[in-house]
C-alpha cells in the first residue's frame, strides 16, 4: 500500500528541511546534509515510515 503525503504536512516537512540545513551550515557541520531528507520525501511524496505507520493499522 502507498503511502502520500498531504499538501499541509509536504510544506510542513520542506520548512523543516531547510531549517536543519541552515543550522548545519551556520554551525558549518555536515549536519546541513540531512535536512535533504525530509525535502526528499516531501518532494517525491513518500515516507517510509508514514507506509508502515499505514500497514500497522490494517492489521
């Protein structure tokens, strides 16, 4: 089963992305590396974790 992510949360997680690579590079960490993750799954749509969090309540 697929799992999308709606339009509130993708901004919500694009925000978040961004704010993580601001402190990354203000700190100058490679930190800033992983605020790609969440603007990832908010651009392509899926989360992992949403689809598991998903296919544990069918059951």
């Amino acid at each position: 089963m697929s799992c999308g992510i709606k339009k509130p949360n993708k901004w919500l997680r694009i925000i978040i992305g961004v704010a993580i690579i601001l402190v990354g590079l203000y700190f100058d960490s490679y930190f800033a590396l992983l605020g790609l993750i969440p603007i990832g799954f908010a651009i392509t749509g899926y989360c992992p974790l949403c689809a598991i969090r998903v296919s544990n309540k069918d059951n």
